[in-house]
C-alpha cells in the first residue's frame, strides 16, 4: 500500500484552512503549531508570508522557504534582513544573497554577517548577483 504526500494527519489541517475566511486563516500565522502555518502557506502562497514574516516563532526552514521566493516583495525582504536571529543563520545568508529581488542595503546588512572567508568566495559565486558580488569587494576593500 503507498502513501500518499498529504498523510490522513495533514489533510483535516488542510480542509479546516481552505474552510475558513481568508482573514481569519491569516491569524493562524500567529499560531505556534508549524504544521498550521505550513498549511496556511501552502495554500494561501504569498497572501500569507507578510503574516507568517510577522512571527517571531517562525523556523529557520520556513524562512528559508520564504526567503528563497523570486517574486518576495521588497518590503518582505526588509522583514527578514532586519532580524537578526533570522540573518545569523548561514543557510538563510545564502538565500536571501542568492535571490535577485535582495537590493541595496540589505546586501550590504547581509554581507555584514559573512566571515570573510564566506565573503571572499561570495566575491566570485557566479550564483550570486553582480550587485552583491561588487558588494562583497567593495566591503573587503579589493
């Protein structure tokens, strides 16, 4: 017998957030169950990630997931540079410098947390933009 993706578990958290009112999903951003906002997210896609942003019990892997979003707003992204639990974080540093939405300062915010071992290499990952590739020479001085 195979499984399927959603287990039995999940799908009752589905079907109860599709039922409810957009507004009233959002709250469950709040929630701390992770399991909620993942389905909220799920569903509800980038209507819920200025909601889940606002958080301050949201998990490294859900930021990375958020942070990671080509189509983040620009506003959002100041949401995530600005705490600095979240930009600590190595795999979130990678994300976020890797998405082309990241403008201006906050590659700089960014770049400010890399060792600089991490901010010579970030100098020549072609992964990377040009903006935060100049970014990380000018920090260095090269």
């Amino acid at each position: 017998m195979t499984t399927k993706p959603d287990s039995d578990q999940n799908q009752p958290i589905m079907q109860r957030i599709r039922a409810m009112p957009t507004a009233e999903a959002m709250r469950l951003a709040r929630s701390p169950d992770a399991q909620d906002r993942v389905a909220l997210e799920r569903i509800h896609g980038k209507l819920a990630w200025e909601s889940l942003l606002r958080n301050p019990g949201l998990t490294i892997p859900e930021v990375i997931r958020i942070a990671g979003m080509g189509t983040l707003p620009g506003p959002l992204l100041d949401l995530i540079v600005a705490n600095p639990a979240w930009v600590s974080n190595e795999q979130v540093r990678r994300i976020l410098l890797a998405n082309r939405a990241l403008k201006g300062q906050n590659i700089m915010t960014v770049l400010r947390y890399l060792p600089k071992q991490e901010l010579e290499l970030a100098m020549k990952q072609a992964a990377y933009s040009w903006a935060v590739r100049d970014a990380a020479k000018r920090i260095l001085g090269k």
